[in-house]
C-alpha cells in the first residue's frame, strides 16, 4: 500500500489538467449558451439554459483553483489541436432542425467523457492533500450525472423516429472518432467509461420530465374568437386536402411556397394542432402541425384581418419530417 502522502500528479500536471477541464467546460458552456436562440423546442431550449449556469460555474471553480497550484487563475487550455477540431465539430450543428445532433454531441459524447475523466482523476487524486481539488472534482461528478440522465429524456423525447435515431446513431459515432484521435480532454486517452449512475433526486425546476410537460400543456392559444374559428377550419381543410375550402381562406395574392406546399397534396394526415400564435401587428404568426401515419408538417401562416374576416395572407411549409410513426392523441 502506498504512502499516504504519496500522489501520482505533480503540481504543474494538476494544474494541466484543470486548465484541459475548464477549456471544455467554457467551450461547452459557450456553445449550449448560443444554441439556446437556435433551438425551437422548449424542452432542450431549458435543458441548454439549465446547464450552462452549472458549467459557468465549473469553469469558475477549475479557475480559482490554479493559483492554488502555482498556476495563473481563470485560464483554458486544450490539450491539442485535435480535440479543439473535436470542440469545433461539436458545435457545427446550428439549423433549428439539428436539435437532436447538438444534444447527441454534448449528452451522449462530451459529458460521458468527461465524467469518466472525473471520476478517473478522483479516485487518484491524494485525500490528504488534495482536498480542494477532490470537493470541486466532486461537484462536478454529480452536476455531470444530473446532465446525462436529463439528456436522455429530452433526447428519447425528440429523437422518436427511426430516421431521426440513425442520425443520432452516425453524429454520435462521428464525435466519438474525434475524441478518440484526441486522446480526450486531457490528451492522455480515454478512461474506461463507467456505467451511468443514477443522479440524486431532482428539484421541480431540473426534472427534465417536467420540462416536456411544460411543452405539453398549452392546449388553447390566445388568439380572438373569429381567428380561432378560422384556423380550425383552415385546419381542417388542410388535413381533408380540401382545395375549394383551403381557397376559400387564402387572401387574394397570397404569398405561398408552391414547391413546398406541394409536400402537402403528397401526404396524408388525421389530425393538426396550433404549436404556436405570434402577434405582427394588426397580424398573427399561426404554426399548425400536420401529423400523418408516416409524415409530420408544420406549416407557418400569417394571418390579416379585412372585410371578410381573417384570410392567409402567407403561407410556407417550415418542415416537413418524413418516416414518423403515429402517435396517438394525448
């Protein structure tokens, strides 16, 4: 058995390492921060706002370490170009429609890594004089936990169709291959991963469960009556692929995407909702999602008011995600 004040990391190696830890935790931190604007479903876009507080707050703690170790405070560095490509790659995912890569890339790569590295460094860290660097190591395990397992549900919540899992399935494998070349976070290599422990209960405020209930539990818009009664009936007209009705609705001179709107003579759908209502004016922004046996669509209308009412005065396909299986209504 080794001396109790026996230690395997040198000063100037600790203090490495906590320099490597706090350059992805700033670069993570950044990048959930930018993402929060680009992502459209509130659930990640929660998920992204929870946790850069908890990475701000790891980075700040790695830094007010280093002067403890003889090292300058507050600074980042990576351990090699290759995992600063790793970091770069991470963050290529910006359309709203990539909500499932940006999770995939900091959920099921970044912060299982990470925790293994941590987890690693802990158990050979020196308890006796070490302290300082055990607790913030400490924290950070349990915060990393907490993230995964919030991770995985609002992952399992997005990614439902088997196109969407094939694209999490190749993005996780391409980031994985970056952060093998790089030798991890540190440079040193990849610690065994370590099977995920389930994190300590969770306050309200960080159950991602309840995150997808937010989401969830608008059921009515505010929007005025005779608008309401128009966009269900524009709805249900869309659905039936009712053209004489649909005309009936549009405004003359409508501003429409025929290419795109051809997505929706090709497709067969049973029901819509509203998924949003924004006001413009004396106008109203309405998302509608069409939802078929093999198809979702969300079709964004601007909505005037005029002597006969509310018309559509634009009309655009936003998305159009093929290869979705059904799912019953709540």
């Amino acid at each position: 058995m080794g001396h109790a004040l026996a230690g395997q990391f040198p000063v100037d190696h600790s203090a490495r390492l906590l320099r490597n830890y706090r350059y992805a935790a700033e670069r993570s931190m950044r990048a959930l921060g930018g993402w929060i604007a680009l992502t459209p479903e509130l659930p990640a876009k929660l998920l992204l706002g929870r946790h850069v507080w908890d990475l701000a707050q790891h980075a700040d703690a790695f830094g007010r370490r280093l002067p403890e170790l003889r090292a300058q405070a507050q600074t980042s560095e990576p351990p090699n170009e290759r995992f600063v490509a790793f970091m770069d790659a991470l963050e290529e995912p910006e359309q709203p429609q990539q909500t499932v890569e940006r999770l995939v890339g900091v959920y099921r790569v970044l912060k299982p890594h990470v925790l293994s590295v941590y987890l690693d460094h802990l158990e050979r860290a020196n308890p006796v004089y070490e302290p300082p660097t055990r607790r913030i190591l400490l924290r950070c395990i349990e915060d990393e936990r907490r993230h995964i397992a919030a991770g995985a549900v609002i992952l399992g919540h997005l990614a439902r169709t088997p196109a969407q899992r094939e694209r999490a399935s190749v993005w996780q494998g391409r980031l994985e291959g970056l952060v093998t070349m790089a030798g991890g976070v540190t440079g040193d290599g990849l610690p065994p991963s370590r099977p995920p422990a389930a994190p300590a209960a969770l306050e309200l405020g960080d159950d991602a469960r309840e995150w997808i209930r937010l989401a969830e539990g608008v059921t009515v818009w505010p929007m005025p009556d005779d608008l309401r009664a128009a966009v269900a009936s524009f709805g249900v007209a869309l659905v039936a692929r009712d053209e004489a009705e649909l005309g009936r609705w549009l405004a003359p001179g409508v501003v429409r995407d025929e290419a795109a709107l051809a997505t929706l003579g090709a497709s067969v759908f049973d029901r819509h909702d509203v998924v949003a209502v924004s006001r413009v004016g004396r106008q109203c922004l309405v998302k509608l999602r069409l939802d078929g046996p093999a198809v979702l669509v969300t079709v964004l209308s601007r909505w005037a008011p005029g002597d006969a009412g509310w018309r559509v005065a634009a009309l655009e396909v936003a998305s159009a995600d093929a290869g979705r299986p059904h799912l019953p209504r709540r």
